[in-house]
C-alpha cells in the first residue's frame, strides 16, 4: 500500500459523499452552496489522492465505483464525528448560513410556525431558518436539486427512487370546510356525488391534496367539477371560502390555525381520504450541522407540539354547537 502524499480533506469528503448521494454533480454543488467547477475540482484532488476512479460519469450523472462505494461508507462516519466535533467547538448558537426548508403550504402554514417557535424558546440562540413554500412535489424537488437541505412534505405513493431518506413526520385527513351558512353545513358528510356537481376553492392541480381526493373518487365513477377557484395559500383558501360562502377542500390541520368563525369541517362520505408527511433530506452526512440538529430537532419535537395543535382543536369543537359538526 503506497503511502498518501497527504490526508484527505473534509470539505473533498463532502463533496464526495453529496455527489454519490445525489447521483449529480450540479445538484451537489448547489447543496454545499459552491460553483460546480469548484466541486469537481475538489472530487479530481480526491481521485488523485486515491490513485483510484471513484466515480463513473454519465449523461445520466454520477454513480460510485466499487472504490467509490467503499470510500463513501467511510467518509460518512468520518464526517459525522466531523461535524459532531464542529458543532461542539462552535455552538450551534453562532451564526451560520440559514437552515433551507421546503414545505408545503400546509406544513408551512399550520405546523413548522409553532414548533420552530417553540424550538428557539427551548434552546439557546437564534433559530435561523429559511422558509420555501411549494406543493409536496415541488418541495421533493428543491431537496433533490440541493435548494433545500431539509424537506416536509406529502409522503408520495409512488416513490421514484430518487434516494432521498425519509422519515415520518405526521399525518392528516383531507376534509371539506364550508360556512356554516352554505347548505352543507348540517350535513352529517358530504356526498360524493356532490363533489362532481359543485365547484370548490382549491389547491393547485400538483397539491397532494386534491390528488388524493380525485384518485379516491375515480373508482366511484367521480370526478372533482372544475375549481371556483385555485389558492395555493391554506388561510387564503379559507377567507375565500367565507367571502364566497363556498367550501374548500383542505387538510384537517387548517384547525390548527386560529379560530375562524363560522365554519364547518366535513368528512366526505365513504372515503377514505388519510396522507401522511414525512421530514425528507438527501443523506445526514450532506447536511451541515444545523440542519442536522434542525432534523433530529424536528423529529423529536413533533409529537409534542402536534398533541397541543390536536387538544386545542379538540376545545374548539367541543365548544362548537352539537348535531354532528365541528368548527376549525
């Protein structure tokens, strides 16, 4: 065994560990926040260092060679103890770049603000966290394309192995919220067939949430009628749906958001209209150190600050009027 002429850098380490995670070196470099040309650069010194091909180049992107993958396996523990060390001499109160996040519209609007807020009161520092707001398939792919470090969204039905890791996040229902003035109001459920007949406010056509409806209904012989309207803002869908005196198709979580008078949730009958969200990144040894605590953070915080969401929520409706219905 020949004798390296010098140790391997870390940030050479990174670069490599990102390429083999996200089979790209352009999506890499924008995920460590460096030009392209640099990152190769740093991945041609490690080749070099090694005396070994490391990566095999295609159209279609990157892959690991044998070495490659046996490399990758040892840089990520190295970089963990790394980045353990790094976030110890410096305090994860310092200042940093902002933590990138891509949520969707429900996360982003009913569920992150409250459990950041209690994140920052319940460590020391400054929480600095850079929020983008995107359908979950739209948010999938900021994390892929390395504009995002860390992802919340719809956990997608039909995965498309693209090696991103997953972990479960929470989980929701789509309902229908009307005004209590609409005619659904003192239904027990909203018909299917009703859905077909009547226009609602709406998310976008990429939102999971109308997705989900739609592929429920079509074995029914079903289909969503055209949107009175598209928001892609949840508080916005429902100041429309009062103003409109329309319903609105949402997730159960619009409850978490304070109190609008007025309005009814409905389940729709015989569907079964659940999703779950997961908390999504490219690999923990791509993350800088505040985005990994921000993840472990995030995970360990939810329940908690999900069960508060769920018990106030829980007050409005028992403080709702009776005959089957419940105000968000």
């Amino acid at each position: 065994m020949s004798k390296l002429v010098r140790a391997p850098e870390i940030a050479e380490l990174r670069a490599f560990c990102a390429a083999v995670d996200l089979g790209s070196i352009g999506k890499a470099a924008r995920l460590l926040r460096v030009s392209q040309p640099g990152l190769s650069k740093r991945l041609k010194a490690l080749e070099a260092l090694s005396g070994s091909r490391l990566l095999e180049r295609s159209t279609r992107g990157v892959a690991p060679t044998a070495a490659g993958r046996e490399l990758h396996e040892a840089a990520k523990r190295l970089l963990a103890e790394a980045e353990a060390v790094e976030a110890l001499m410096s305090g994860l109160g310092a200042e940093h770049s902002p933590v990138r996040i891509a949520a969707s519209p429900t996360i982003a609007e009913c569920v992150l603000p409250a459990m950041l807020a209690e994140l920052e009161k319940r460590h020391e520092g400054h929480l600095s966290v850079e929020l983008s707001t995107a359908n979950s398939r739209a948010a999938r792919a900021l994390v892929l394309e390395g504009r995002a470090e860390l992802g919340v969204v719809a956990e997608d039905s039909s995965p498309s192995g693209s090696g991103l890791e997953e972990s479960p996040f929470c989980e929701d229902e789509i309902v229908v919220v009307v005004p209590e003035s609409h005619r659904w109001a003192q239904a027990e459920a909203v018909d299917p067939a009703e859905l077909e007949r009547t226009s609602m406010i709406m998310r976008d056509p990429g939102a999971s949430s109308r997705q989900i409806v739609a592929d429920a209904l079509k074995p029914l012989g079903f289909a969503l009628a055209p949107p009175l309207a598209e928001i892609g803002s949840t508080a916005a869908a429902i100041s429309a749906a009062i103003s409109e005196c329309a319903p609105a198709l949402l997730s159960s979580m619009a409850t978490f958001l304070p109190a609008e008078e007025g309005l009814t949730k409905l389940r729709i009958a015989g569907l079964s209209l659940d999703r779950k969200f997961v908390l999504i990144h490219s690999g923990e040894e791509s993350l800088s150190a505040p985005s990994r605590a921000l993840a472990r953070r995030l995970l360990a915080a939810r329940e908690q600050t999900l069960s508060r969401a769920r018990s106030a929520a829980l007050r409005q409706a028992r403080a709702a009027p009776p005959a089957g219905r419940s105000r968000g």
